[in-house]
C-alpha cells in the first residue's frame, strides 16, 4: 500500500493497492472509477476509448503493480495509477523496466493530485521495485 499526503499537511487523498479480492472496496470503486472512466474527455489523454462497461475496470485492476487514488476524506476512488510491468506494455521489453500510465477523473484534475502521484510512484518503482528505467508518455493536456 502506498499513502501520499497532499501538500500543506492536509490528508486529502491517497494511493491504496486495490485488490479484486476485497469484493466491497472493490465493488465501490468500481462504479467510482467506471463514472469517471466512461467520460469521453478522460480517456482520450490517457490512450483509450471511454469505458462501455464495469468489466474493464474490473480487468485494468488485475495488473501487478496498479493503484486506486482514493479521497481521504469520503473514500471514493477518483483515478488510477500503474506500473506497467514487462509483458504488459509495448515500451518495453525488459524486466528492469516498465512504463507508467495514469488518469484522473475530470472533476479532479488541476489540483496537484497527479503530480505528486507520480512523483510517488516513481520512488516506488526505482526504489521499491528495482526498476532501471521507467517510460512515460504524455503531453501537456496529461499533466494535470
């Protein structure tokens, strides 16, 4: 489990393993995360079709090394973060190395969640993971 603390000490949000297993959580964010999935706006800066169905959430969620971001403050999931491990992306090839993708859903972005996310993942991924390398692609639209 990962947990990040927004800036000025306040405990805003945070970056929890979700795992398929806990069927209530898991049942819960699903339906967070398909609402802000399925806007058309959300997926196309993150390289995917807007989600026609629970299933895909469902099937994202399956990876080793993806995360649920969470409010704090009313435990709704709000957006997602992943180290995409070898086998499980195109950009790589090696075991060392891995590329990471993330979204946020629209009524979220603009207010440093994702950033500091990143930052967080990447320590992760360097320090926790052994990761030599990780690949990031992005545009100016992405960063939010």
């Amino acid at each position: 489990m990962l947990r990040l603390e927004k800036v000025n000490g306040k405990n805003v949000w945070e970056i929890l393993k979700l795992k398929v297993s806990d069927e209530q959580r898991s049942f819960v964010a699903n339906n967070d995360l398909y609402r802000y999935a399925s806007d058309p706006d959300v997926g196309v800066i993150a390289g995917w079709p807007p989600h026609q169905s629970r299933d895909v959430i469902k099937n994202v969620f399956n990876g080793k090394e993806v995360y649920a971001i969470y409010l704090k403050e009313d435990g709704k999931a709000i957006g997602a973060i992943e180290l995409k491990l070898n086998g499980h992306t195109d950009m790589t090839d090696r075991d060392d190395e891995c590329e990471l993708g993330y979204w946020l859903g629209k009524p979220f972005w603009g207010q440093g969640i994702m950033p500091e996310a990143v930052k967080e993942m990447l320590r992760h991924g360097f320090e926790d993971c052994g990761m030599q390398k990780v690949v990031l692609k992005t545009d100016h639209k992405a960063w939010i």
